[in-house]
C-alpha cells in the first residue's frame, strides 16, 4: 500500500547501498541460542524474542529485465528453492533465498489486462494429499489485490487462473464497507495447505477505529477454494497491518505499521493466535523494530531508528537454534526518500 501520508516532497537521494547479494554483518549466528539459554537477549537484540542478524539495501532503485525492482509488499517461498516477491505494481520476481538477487519476473494483470494493486501473496506448493485430477491446479500464486479487494490465482508464467469468492461486507466502498487503498493487506497459508487467510490493513467503515478482519477460505477436495470463518484482530492504536504469515505451528506472525509525517515508520511484530479457536485472536508483541540495532543503516528521512522504512513483505524462510529466521521487505514506493531494505530477523515466536 502507498499510505496518502507518504506524498511529501521528495528529498536528495543518499548513498550508502549494501554490497549486492550479501546482508550487513551481525554477531555470529551462533551467539543467539546460548545467549537466550542464559536468560540474556540475544545478540543485535530487538527484544528478548526478537534479533538483528543483518540487512541489505542492495537492490534499491534498481531494475531487472526492464522491470523496477521495488515497490515490494509481499515475499514468498517457492517451489524451487527461492523466494517469490511481488511487486504493487504487478510485478512478479523470483529472488534468489540466498543472494536475494533477481533471477526472472512474470507481469501479472486482471481479467481485462490492466494492472494490479498486488499486496498479498502466497506460494501455493504441491501437497500430496491435494492433488486433484481436473481440479484447480496446485504449484501456483495467490495474489491478494487492495482494489475490489480480491484473491486471484496465477500459474508460474503469469497466466490468470481464477478468482476467490469475496463477502459482500468487505468489499471497497461503495459496493462495501471497505477503505479504499486500505483492504487486502495481507496473504497466507495455514500448515498443512488446506485455510487461507487474507487481513484487510484497516477497520471496515463503520467498526472500531482498531479492529480489523481476517477472511479465511477452506480448500475443498478439488483443490480451489470455499469461503470460510472471519476473525478479527486488535490492532495498536494509529497503526494498520501491511502483513499477516503464518508461524510453522499456525500462528500467525502480524506485521503492523503506521507513518508519521516529520516523525517515520512504526513498525511493530506481533505474534497472533492461530485461527480456528474463536473468532477473536488475541496478540502479543514480539518486537518494536525502532528498538533493534540500526547496524549502520541510514535512512533518507527522518526516522526513530534509521533502520526503519516502509515494512510491508514479511515471510518464514527457516529455522535456526530454535528460532524462525524471518525476511522481512520494505515497500519503496519508487519515492526517492524511501528505500527497498531487506531485514533477516531470528524470532523466538
């Protein structure tokens, strides 16, 4: 999303890129289990449960096969061993996990071959007891679009697949309750395949100023998707999500963000209920991102920690000493006081 506090005047652009393909240095990885063992927080700590272990700017303002590589709010693990991320502006890119560099994109588009608002995304893999004969097929994208809002579904090539079913309720204004530039924020996909989950970024017109709903989707046994329960989520005050993913045990981790005009970026990483108990999920804060290590980074306006930007991407790309290593994308907006940074994040969730 490209929050309508975010049209100031743009300011000089700075130097101070991250070497290409590698994350800024942190303490070895290693110092984090012992450290958390011994009741101490673990190096380059953000929190107790959360730590820093680097970061990169190294793709900012740069383009791939004639595609600008930014305006990034979704990431993704794919089928082959890289990470998916999708661009707002239909971009869709398949990185590297290592490297993070561009190996291929896709452009997406609706029905009538105009542009998305992209924001949500998940890598639908194979599940072997998913597989169906004649069904929607497996091995594709879903892809959660603020505009209607909707969830589309791609193959690997961009084809459109088709589309999941919407509540009424949800939809943008007037057709609905929903903000416009304020509706599908977030996109994943519970353990095991079978629920999926969209959070809308900010309260339907008529609902309390801090409470948002998850729409979930049950698969059937052809593989495509049912409208299932709704749940909503408290968010802090002054802040929307821009990210919802899901923890391997079904949790789900919550990115909640807000912007300030001469202040910066709040970006906050809670840890939510795993849905199905109840319609309410409860949180609990994991970190204040203002509170981790700047380890050098420079922002191009003013900011609480110069590490902060416009955090909008987050996915679970492994596990290390006990904790989820979490990456974590920055949406640039193609504004030149803004800044494409990737976060790697060790989370004890």
């Amino acid at each position: 999303m490209r929050p309508r506090t975010l049209r100031t005047a743009l300011a000089t652009l700075t130097a101070g890129l991250a070497a290409a393909g590698c994350l800024t240095a942190a303490a070895p990885a290693t110092a984090a289990a012992p450290a958390a063992a011994q009741g101490r927080p673990p190096a380059n700590a953000c929190s107790p449960a959360v730590s820093l272990t680097g970061f990169t700017d190294a793709l900012d303002k740069t383009t791939y096969d004639g595609a600008y590589v930014g305006n990034l709010s979704a990431l993704a693990p794919d089928r082959r061993g890289s990470l998916a991320a999708l661009s707002d502006r239909s971009s869709l890119f398949r990185l590297d996990a290592r490297t993070l560099r561009p190996r291929g994109v896709v452009t997406l588009a609706d029905e009538s071959g105009a542009a998305l608002d992209a924001e949500g995304l998940v890598a639908d893999l194979p599940h072997s007891r998913l597989r169906s004969s004649g069904g929607t097929p497996t091995g594709t994208y879903l892809v959660s679009s603020e505009t209607e809002p909707s969830v589309r579904r791609y193959s690997g090539t961009g084809e459109l697949l088709g589309r999941l079913p919407v509540p009424d309720d949800l939809r943008t204004a007037p057709e609905g309750r929903g903000r416009a530039n304020g509706s599908f924020e977030g996109l994943t996909l519970l353990p095991g395949g079978r629920t999926l989950l969209a959070s809308m970024e900010y309260p339907l017109d008529g609902d309390p100023a801090d409470l948002v709903r998850i729409q979930s989707w049950q698969r059937t046994r052809h593989g495509d998707f049912r409208l299932g329960a709704q749940y909503t989520y408290r968010t802090d005050p002054g802040l929307g999500v821009s990210e919802v993913t899901a923890a391997p045990d079904g949790r789900l981790l919550v990115l909640e963000r807000g912007f300030t005009v001469g202040v910066g970026n709040t970006v906050r990483l809670q840890l939510a209920d795993r849905p199905g108990r109840g319609t309410v999920l409860h949180k609990r804060l994991l970190a204040d991102l203002a509170d981790c290590p700047a380890l050098g980074a420079s922002a191009k306006q003013p900011q609480p920690n110069p590490l902060l930007d416009n955090f909008e991407g987050m996915a679970v790309t492994g596990r290390s000493g006990g904790r989820l290593e979490v990456l974590v994308v920055s949406d640039d907006n193609q504004n030149a006081v803004q800044t494409t940074r990737f976060l790697r994040l060790r989370v004890r969730a």
